[in-house]
C-alpha cells in the first residue's frame, strides 16, 4: 500500500502531498522536511530507492519535480515506478506537455487527476484514457455549473446595472416608483434563480 | 467575468505569494490572504467558499495552519452543486486527517452522497472514504459501500473496491461481508474494476483467514486462467506499457496467487505452470516486465517448493544482480534477502556479486548487499567474506564506514574459529575505522588479549605495528596503549614469539615514545591520554632506564587544565618518588579479566552509557587493584565503568598504601577480602571522591544502578544497600588519607595522647555477639578534632575472623581511621581488637558527632555484618 505521495520540487518546496495513512500535521511537516533532505541530495544515477523509517520511498525526478511515494518492505518497487510514470504520463495529457507551472497554478488539478488513479493507497485504474475522460466528464460538470451561475449573475447584473441607469436619469425612488419596483422585483427574481441552482 | 468578485482570485494569489522575494513577504502575503478569508468565513458568504477553500488548500502545503478552514470543507460538501462538492471533498481530504473528531460530522454528507443520482458526486464520496475514513465511519457506511459493489457504472464499482479495502483495514471484523461480493468482482472484464477486485481480494485475505480459504478453494482456477489470458492476451494500446499488457494487473494477480499458494501444496501446483510461463515468456528489458518478473520471482519463492521453478526464480535475480541499473539491482538483493530463508545455498553462489555490490557508489545498494552479506556469513565462509568486507571498508565513504563497522565487529565476534584470527581482524579493523568502533567492541578486544595468555606478546607486537602506522584512529591508539602499559616487557623482549610473526626490534624507549606520542597527539581524548598516563605508570616499574623520562612525561600534565589528567599526574608522580616500595606490586599486570562477567554485563541493561557520559575517566580498563571476585570490589569495578580491571594482589597494595595492617596470616590475596576502611581512598583512585560533588553522587547512583544488575553475585554481602548508602559520605572523608598518600606521611599511627579534657568512655554499639566501646580524648589547641579509641570485644563463643570496622560521618566532619590492632578477635571477650580513628569537625560548637558503623567478620568463614549508628557522643565534641 501506498502511504503517502509527495511532489518536491528540487529547491525542496511543495507541489502536492497525499496522505492515505495517518499522520497528524506535525508529522506530515517532519516527514516532508525528512524526506526531502534525504531524496534531493541523492546524485543522479543513483537508484530510486531509499529506506526509511522501516519502510521504502521511491521517488523519480521529472524535471525539477521529484515524485515520490512511500510504500511497505514488501511492495513491489519496480511497479511504483510504473506507477509514478503513469501518473505523469495522465498528467502530460491532459495539461499538454505538463510542466512544474502547471502544478503550481492548478494544483486542485493534479489532485483531481490522483484521485481518479490512486483511492485509498491502492492502484485504481490502469487506462490512462479512462482517468482522462473521468476527470474531462467532471471538468465539463463544473463548468456547465460555472455556465449556469454567470448567466443568472449576468442576468441580475444588467438588471441592477438598469435600475441604476434609472436613478441616475433621475428616477429616483421617489420619482418614478412604477419603475423602481419593478427594478427590484427583476432583481428579486434573479435571486431566487441563483438559489435554485 | 464574475461582475461580483471581490478579494483576489486564486490564481493572482498564487501569483502574489511566488513572487515573493523573502520568506517575510511570503508571510505577508498569506496573513493577508487568511485574514480575508476569515472575514469571509465569518460573514458565511457562500459565493466564495469554494475559491477561499482552494485557496486555503495552496495556503496549507505552504505548511501555514488552516484549521479554520475545516468547517468550510463541511459545508462546501453539504451544498447541491458538484463544483462545491469537488473542491470540498478534496479539502476534506487535504485538511482533516482521519483522527480529528470533526471527521465525524462529516458522515451524513458522505451517506447522502453515497446514495446521490449523480454517479459523479458518488465517485466523489466513495474517493473521501477510502482515503480518510475512521473506524467509526467504515462500521457506519460499510452497507452503503458494500451495496456500490454492485453499482451499474464499473468506474463507481472499482472505487468501491478500494474503499471496502480502507474499510476492512479499518475493521477487520467486517471482512465476511465483503468476501461475496469481491470474488463476483474477480470475474469482471474492466480492467479497472478486475485489479481493484484483485487488490480487495488480497487485503481480504491478510485480515480474515476464512476469506483466504474461501478464494483458495473458488478463485485460484479462474485467477490462473485470467492471468493466463492476459499474458497470452494480443497487443491492446489502452493497458499496454512497452509491448506488455498492463503489468499492473499482473502484478496484482501474482501477488494474490503467491498468498494463495503459500501454505498448500495443491494450489502452489495449480499455478506452476503459468508461473514458469510468465517467468521464462516476460521481456526484461523494460522496467514494466523486470517488475513483473520480480513480482513473480517473489511469488515462486513463497508459494511450495517446486525445485525447478526455484532454479529458475534464482537465475533471474542472478541476472537482475549483474544488470547495470541500479534498481534492478536493488530489489534483486532485497529478493535475495527474502530467498536466504528458503534456499541459502542458491544464494550463497551469488556471494561474489553481492559482495561487489558493498562497495557500490549508491548508499541503498551499499546498505542491502551489506544486510544481505551479514546474512550469508557462517562458521565455513567467516574468514574469506570478513576479509572481503574489511577490504570494502577501506573505499567506503565516512558515513557507511559506521554501519560497516558495526557489523564486521559483530560478525567477527560471532563466528570468530579462533582467537589469533578475531584478534588479527579486530586490529585491521580498529587501524581503518578505529573512529567508529563502539566502545563495548573494544573492551571486548581487551578482554580477549588479556585471556589470551599466549598471545599476549603477539597482540602488543601487532598493536605497536599498527600503531606506527595509523595514530588517527581513536580506539586503536587505546587498544594499543592498554596493551603496551600490560605487556610492554613483551614487546621489547620479543617474548611469545610466534612462526607467523616477523621480529621486530622495539626498545625501551621506543615504547615510551609510543605512549607520550598518544598523551601528546592533540586529537586524543581524556580517555584515551588518562589510559596512556596509567600505561606510563605501569612500564616505569617494567622499564627502569626509563622511568626518569616516564616521570618527566607524567610531571607534565600535572598543569593539565583537565583535572582529572592533573590529579592522576600528581597521584602517579607521588607514588613514582615516595613510594619506590609498593610501586612493582601496584604496577603489576593486571588478571585475566573474566569474560563471563564482561559479556553478561555487556548482555545486561548495564547503563553504562550514563556512566560513561559523567566521566570518560572512569572508563580506564587499567583501573587499579582491587580484590577480585569481592562483589564489594565488583561494585567499584562497576563505577568504573566497564572497566575490566580486577586485580588480585592489589589487595596488598591497598593495605599498605592505607596504612592498614593487616596480619598476613589471616589476609591472602586475592581471596574474598572485603574493603578496608580506606574504601574512600579506593573510591578515590578510581576517580569518585575527590570530584565535585555533583560527580560523586552520580557515581553513588552508578553504583546503586549497578548493584540491582549484580544481585546474584552479592549473595555474600546481604546488607549492600547500607555500604551504597554509606558510599558518599565515606567520599566526603577521603581527603584525609589522600593527603597522607600525596605528602608521604606515612602510615604512622596515631599516638593516644592524654593531654586533652578527658571523656569518659562510652558503649557506642553493642548487639547480642559484640560491643564497642569508645575512649574519647581532645588533642590540645586543636577544639575541632577527636581522637577515639574504639575497643572491640567479642560477646559470643566463636571467634570472628577477618574483623573489618568501616565507619562513615556526614560532610562536616573528616575521619581518619589508624589500622586496627588485629583482625581476629579471640571469644567470649578473652580478648579485643584496638581500632583508633581521627574525626575532625568543621562545624565544632554547632554540630555534635555522629557515626555510621559497619562491621564485617567471619565467623567460621561465615561472613557476618553488623551495622549501627553512633549517636550518643557527647555534645560538645
């Protein structure tokens, strides 16, 4: 099992942790700051492995990023590896050749895409075309929602940029009150509109 | 654009915190940012929450607190819409951990979600539990769970698995539920739902044995036959890694075939074949197919014994051992690790590339082969392997020169044939990593020496060589001056001379030299320059020419600024030029030091680290004279730490130097002689009276410790306890007859004079078989100080041999004691013993006397003991 996923930059800042066993913050702190010690300094041709505290980190570097994962004595190391690499390889597809940037700006992103391979420490699919289009099915969800909200708050907007207008031409509240009520009923109704969604 | 927005978006914050140039700024920034978000918590503005939450999520891997967000995460998650959803869940999973109480309240969201019509928020709930799910929540939603195993959507099915998997580990008790419905998914045709259902399968099989049972029976011929499928299975780009179709169900499948097998002989046959299949048929050229072979080996090894398949599990970790990447060469010797135990002689054949694998430039390796070596290690192949990894150690880098040490040491020690070969690989050891070598190691190699009668000259001849050639090494420069102070006659004299050994021509003064290079040396510690004073000590006697220069040599440190280098400098320059007539006895070589007692005090919970911290001084192995096998004497041993250092005839040494005279007849050397008054001035030499006080009582409490360890050899001595008690306040008298010592004096006794005010006598102990009585006088013009007579007489019809009186006073005030007039004490009171004892008070007028005795004698060698407190002098003494 899995018990953690750490992305390291190499100047040792974080770009993603998951936790699939318990660790309290303090420990999660230490054992970045551990880790990180011990994975950044390790020269290039060395091998992906290293103990650590009774169990095993493997790790890989793409670029200035570090990949590591924390696994049982009795895990298959090699596998991480694949592992490792198949996630970048989902990641690569679907920001289009991804780069530290990337994962700095859309980082609940990254998140996203691990949850939809990896729940609970375990490998959850081995398609790389099935996690994308889970995650692309549940991007377009949230954006038909972001659809939906910003044509009710367009719709308001203009209703109280119009009672605006409307005062200032001089239709004060205590002007033209025909007018001015049905400004604020508009107003009311879009409301309600944004509730419901 | 959102015409509503206010604060920043993410991304500008993003922006706004990396463009920081100082840790201050950063700090800045992000207090600004949570302040906001606060202020937005607190007015509960719902169109936001999810922005500040995501932005809170950046904020925490930054490592700066968040808890307040945590109640954010909840309500994000109770909101219709998927996007709140999202970014709530996942902040659940960022933020909280699964021990913090407010995951509870998230329980109900999570049952609703599980049950939502959007499979999507689902998927959702189901990611949630697995990852962060208590024990609690597993028991609550385990239905929920169990049910989504049969869900329509195999992308809803598969999360479930492993979240089932979360929920088992959690309790395990809910495994039985879950055998059903994991074995239906073991039949599925996705591959995302087959390998969680695998997965599932084999956590299943870890927590509850009737699920083992139950797979082993139903499943083994349909999981054989998938994986047959599947490795004859033609090319499908969705699940192909370089040409092999996913390799991670493969992976899965071994792994749950290897718990299938392992423990029954019927279904390790079953999987023979495809197991020989996918060994022989997978390409190893590619990281993919090494890590389904390794997967396999790993699976051969467990399962059955089938001799063929293990021949061929060996020879791919043979090949994976010579491959040139370093990973395949990594898991090949953690295998090998796990094959010693099934079949040490296959791997035994690979010995000579694993042990290439110890001086491999990459630490991991380094540190596997070298776990792996110490395993192969036996009696047959001792001497060519240690030889190998002593060669190692002298390419191998600081930091695993430690780990390397450590383990030929304890390898050596171990399977040791012969003591001529540990003694030979110990100093090899000791010259190139001397630095790293544990101090219990080296005493040990003294121990050894020092039983080795007839190797006593080889080893200081070896030692000496060794120490011409490398000074840098702490523990060799120790060794060698130990054993240069013990048997350095034999050096110089060639003596012991063995066919193997070239001679070599060392004289006098080469030795000495040898030993002032190591006082001088600027990198030697105190322990090491102390033990090359005492070495320094014992050759002046040994080597007569030189000991004006010996005395020249320890006369310098007498400036030492380290005080215990200054005292020993001065005591030992004393005893060179006022006691010409006890040194040779005082000098003499030490006695086998027993072994027994060094490795079952080595064995034990000895705290001998605390003593070592509170004075290294203490550690010297050249500690001096005292009776062996007394536990009295044991005990001070101990306070000198783990210094093996029983002397038998310094129990005359003693006697003399304190002046206590004893009848020859009565006092053999070397038997059980329990310590004289003069135990302070032995507590002394070893270093405990004379310090501050802080350093004496933890030696107090040293010598407690180390009679809780030594119970059974005080058999003897029932009422230790009392003596440890007693131990610093004897300390705190010793100044007294270590003034005699460093003036010479002598052991003059104290004359009775009667010119003082006149006391009268009084009985100051009396029991059923002895009385004491004390005869007090004053001296003149001198208030402070008393002088007693105590007369002993024996009450009883026995004699009472080997009659020793100790007696103990609090600080403010000093005692002296004159030896007593005899140490057998004639029955029925035909007779008495006359002690004389000097107390000075320093507190005269304000504090009366007061006294702790103890009386040891035999009665028929039987020891007895009595002890007692004088209070009853009289006021104004």
């Amino acid at each position: 099992m899995i018990h953690f996923v750490l992305l390291i930059s190499r100047q040792g800042k974080v770009r993603l942790t998951k936790w699939y066993s318990a660790y309290s913050q303090k420990e999660r702190t230490k054992v970045i700051r551990e880790l990180s010690g011990l994975i950044l300094t390790r020269g290039p041709k060395l091998c992906n492995f290293v103990e650590w505290r009774g169990l095993r980190v493997v790790y890989k570097r793409y670029a200035s990023l570090y990949f590591c994962m924390c696994i049982d004595e009795d895990d298959n190391e090699l596998e991480i590896l694949e592992i490792i690499h198949h996630y970048v390889e989902v990641l690569d597809r679907y920001f289009g050749s991804v780069c530290e940037l990337d994962l700095i700006y859309n980082f609940h992103k990254a998140y996203f895409i691990l949850d939809e391979l990896l729940i609970a420490g375990e490998l959850q699919e081995p398609s790389k075309r099935t996690v994308a289009r889970l995650v692309a099915a549940q991007d377009s969800l949230v954006e038909t929602a972001k659809e939906q909200t910003s044509s009710i708050t367009n719709i308001i907007a203009q209703a109280a940029n119009f009672t605006i207008k409307m005062l200032h031409k001089g239709y004060g509240p205590w002007g033209s009150n025909a007018l001015h009520l049905e400004s604020l009923l508009l107003v009311d109704v879009c409301t309600r509109l944004v509730d419901q969604h | 654009m959102n015409p509503f927005s206010s604060g920043t978006r993410l991304r500008d914050m993003i922006r706004a915190i990396r463009s920081c140039k100082t840790a201050a700024e950063e700090r800045a920034v992000v207090r600004k940012e949570c302040a906001a978000i606060r202020a937005a918590i607190s007015e509960n503005d719902q169109d936001y929450r999810h922005r500040n939450l995501a932005k809170l999520m950046f904020i925490h891997m930054l490592g700066y607190p968040t808890h307040f967000g945590q109640m954010e995460c909840l309500k994000l998650i109770a909101s219709s819409g998927f996007p709140e959803k999202r970014i709530g869940y996942l902040g659940l999973m960022l933020l909280l951990d699964e021990r913090q109480e407010v995951l509870m309240l998230v329980t109900n969201s999570l049952k609703q979600d599980l049950n939502h019509s959007n499979q999507y928020i689902i998927g959702l709930a189901l990611c949630a539990l697995g990852n962060i799910c208590s024990a609690e929540m597993a028991r609550d939603l385990a239905p929920e769970v169990e049910r989504l195993l049969q869900f329509r959507d195999p992308n809803i099915r598969k999360k479930a698995a492993l979240c089932s998997i979360r929920i088992i580990k959690k309790v395990p008790d809910l495994a039985e539920n879950f055998i059903n419905p994991a074995a239906s998914l073991l039949r599925e045709k996705h591959h995302g739902v087959l390998i969680t259902g695998v997965q599932l399968c084999t956590d299943l099989c870890k927590v509850s044995s009737e699920a083992l049972e139950y797979f082993r029976e139903k499943c083994t011929e349909g999981l054989i036959k998938t994986l047959k499928d599947m490795a004859n299975s033609p090319y499908a780009p969705e699940y192909d890694i370089a040409g092999i179709t996913d390799p991670f169900l493969h992976i899965r499948l071994l792994k749950l075939l290897r718990i299938l097998g392992q423990g029954d002989a019927d279904a390790s046959d079953c999987m023979n074949d495809i197991l020989a299949q996918v060994a022989t048929k997978i390409e190893s050229n590619k990281n993919a197919g090494n890590a389904i072979l390794y997967e396999c080996v790993g699976t051969i090894m467990s399962i059955e014994d089938n001799g063929g398949l293990r021949v061929l599990a060996i020879n791919i970790l043979g090949r994976f051992l010579s491959n040139r990447d370093n990973n395949i060469r990594y898991v090949a010797l953690n295998m090998l690790m796990k094959a010693i135990t099934v079949d040490a002689q296959a791997v035994q054949r690979h010995r000579a590339t694993i042990l290439e694998c110890v001086k491999d430039s990459d630490a991991s390796i380094r540190k596997k082969a070298l776990d792996l070596v110490y395993l192969l290690v036996n009696e047959s192949n001792v001497k060519p392997l240690t030889k190998e990894l002593i060669e190692s150690l002298e390419a191998s880098d600081q930091e695993f020169k430690g780990v390397l040490t450590a383990k030929i040491c304890s390898l050596v020690e171990k399977f040791s044939p012969e003591k001529i070969w540990y003694i030979d690989q110990m100093l090899k050891v000791l010259s190139e990593a001397g630095n790293f070598v544990k101090d219990e190691v080296w005493h040990a190699l003294i121990v050894v020496i020092s039983n080795a009668s007839d190797l006593h000259g080889y080893s200081v001849r070896a030692l000496y060589r060794a120490f011409q050639t490398s000074t840098e090494q702490e523990t060799l420069v120790r060794v060698a001056v130990w054993c240069i102070g013990e048997y350095g006659d034999m050096l110089v004299n060639n003596v012991g001379m063995l066919d193997i050994e070239e001679p070599i021509t060392v004289t006098e003064s080469d030795a000495v030299d040898a030993l002032e290079v190591s006082i001088k040396r600027l990198n030697s510690d105190l322990t090491t320059k102390a033990m090359a004073l005492i070495a320094l000590l014992k050759l002046s006697s040994r080597f007569p020419s030189c000991s004006e220069r010996i005395k020249d040599i320890i006369l310098q440190n007498k400036r030492s600024f380290v005080l215990e280098l200054q005292q020993r400098s001065i005591e030992f320059n004393c005893i060179l030029q006022k006691h010409q007539n006890i040194r040779s006895a005082l000098v003499e070589r030490m006695p086998v030091l027993d072994e027994a007692t060094f490795s079952g005090r080595r064995a034990g919970s000895l705290p001998t680290s605390v003593s070592t911290s509170t004075g290294t001084a203490r550690n010297l192995p050249n500690g001096i004279a005292k009776p062996a096998a007394a536990p009295v004497a044991d005990l001070l041993d101990l306070s000198s730490d783990d210094a093996p250092a029983p002397n038998s005839s310094g129990g005359d040494f003693l006697q003399d130097l304190l002046g206590v005279d004893l009848s020859p007849a009565s006092a053999p050397p070397g038997t059980s002689q329990p310590p004289k008054a003069g135990t302070d001035v032995l507590l002394d030499l070893l270093s405990i009276g004379t310090s501050p006080p802080a350093q004496s009582s933890s030696s107090a409490s040293n010598i407690l410790s180390s009679i809780q360890d030594d119970k059974t050899s005080l058999v003897n001595l029932n009422g230790l306890a009392s003596l440890t008690s007693l131990s610093p306040n004897a300390t705190s008298a010793s100044p007294a007859p270590m003034m005699d010592l460093l003036d010479g004096f002598g052991p003059s006794p104290q004359k009775k004079e009667e010119n003082g005010p006149a006391y009268p006598s009084l009985v100051a102990y009396e029991s059923s078989t002895l009385r004491m009585t004390f005869n007090i006088s004053k001296q003149p013009g001198n208030p402070q100080t008393t002088l007693i007579q105590a007369i002993f007489t024996n009450l009883s019809p026995n004699v009472y041999n080997d009659f020793l009186f100790q007696a103990a006073v609090p600080k403010f005030l000093q005692l002296h004691l004159d030896p007593a007039s005899s140490n057998t004490l004639p029955a029925s009171g035909n007779g008495s013993i006359i002690q004389s004892m000097k107390v000075t008070n320093s507190q005269h007028g304000k504090k009366s006397l007061v006294m702790r005795i103890r009386i040891a004698y035999k009665i028929n060698s039987k020891d007895v003991l009595e002890e007692g407190q004088v209070s009853n002098f009289p006021r104004d003494l």
